[in-house]
C-alpha cells in the first residue's frame, strides 16, 4: 500500500501532455483510502488533454473525471454509447459543474439526444451557469438516427449548406444563438451538423459566447 501511495503522489505531482484510461483504470476508492487523511495533496492527474474510454468500468471512469482530472485544453470521452442510459444524470453533472477543471469536453459516441436535451433545457433555465463547460461537443453515431428540435427560445438562426471539394462532399447545418432566461447577457452558440441530411444530426458544438 505504501508502495501504491508513494507512486500515486508522484504521478499527482506531474503534468502531463496527454492521459487516456481506456482498458484499466485507477480505482477512486483506492485513492481515497491511501490519501483519506491527507488534506495538503492535490489528488488530481493533470495534462493537457486526455481520453476516457467507456468500454469498462464506467462508474470509475467518470469518478475519475469529477474528482481526480484537470486539462488544459480537451477531454475526449470515448464510447459512451455502451453505458449512455446508466450515466446520463452523471454525465450531465459532469459537463455543468466541471467547466474550472475542462475548457472543453468532446463526448462520443452518443445515441439520443438526452443529454442534448438536458443541457438546452439548463442553458435556458439556470440561474448559475458559471460552472458549466464553455465549449462542448457532442458526437452522434452513424445508425443512432437522432433528430434534434429547435429550441422555441433559438434566435439568429442560419440555415447553411456547405460543399466541400466535390459536388458529392457536402454537409448541412443549422447554426443559432441561445440565451438565459434570468440572465440574458449569458450567451451560446448552438450549432449542429446534419450531415448530408437536414433532419438527423451527427454533431453538435455548444459554446459560451457571452456572459
């Protein structure tokens, strides 16, 4: 155990360019145990970016992301469409309370619009959006056929379709402005992708443009 904590505190001492957890993980509540009366040591991993799988141990793996993880730039949660019913409420706890930790978090591969959903519903509705996540994207699969509606509060919006290259490479987006319904200085940019269809979405950004 000794041996476990020495190098625990080693690895909370360093920076790191990049971390992924994907087929092992660091149990939290072995960190907690080791460190329980420790109250001078960040028991945080640092880097600058950083991907969490979610093939195993999912409860895990988003305890290590609310309690133990800070990045400078991105974190990329990977293959959450394998637990995505179970970790929803976690999830959206993580993306609207952890914005000091995450600039940004990439979530992927999503197969409802829940979390979408939940996260327009607390743009709108909130009365503390300081903790939230600034820039966030959540990617669909290719199969999980998600349509997205407009939110009735949904200003500037753009309907645009865009060729890339050939005739045959082209995308279509619906891009618009969102704001707080108790603070309307507190601004996000909505935009989401529909591919080559105009109906079912493979990717949305939300960013904090104002506010």
């Amino acid at each position: 155990m000794l041996i476990a904590r020495y190098w625990l505190e080693r690895l909370f001492n360093c920076s790191f360019e990049f971390i992924q957890f994907e087929d092992f993980i660091i149990n939290p509540e072995l960190i907690k145990l080791l460190f329980e009366d420790e109250g001078k040591i960040s028991l945080q991993f640092r880097s600058k970016t950083a991907y969490l799988s979610f093939c195993n141990n999912s409860a895990s793996l988003l305890n290590i992301a609310m309690n133990h993880l800070i990045t400078r730039e991105n974190l990329t949660i990977g293959n959450f469409e394998n637990d995505s019913e179970n970790y929803i409420d976690d999830l959206f706890k993580l993306l609207v309370n952890k914005g000091k930790n995450f600039p940004r978090i990439r979530i992927e591969i999503l197969n409802s619009s829940k979390i979408h959903d939940l996260l327009i519903k607390h743009i709108e509705t909130s009365t503390d959006l300081s903790k939230m996540v600034a820039r966030i994207t959540l990617v669909y699969g290719h199969y999980s056929n998600v349509r997205i509606n407009l939110s009735p509060r949904a200003t500037n919006i753009e309907k645009i379709f865009e060729i890339r290259g050939y005739l045959i490479d082209y995308e279509y987006y619906t891009k618009y402005k969102l704001t707080n319904i108790y603070n309307p200085k507190m601004e996000f940019s909505i935009c989401c992708n529909e591919g080559r269809s105009d109906e079912v979405v493979s990717k949305v950004n939300i960013e904090r443009i104002n506010g």
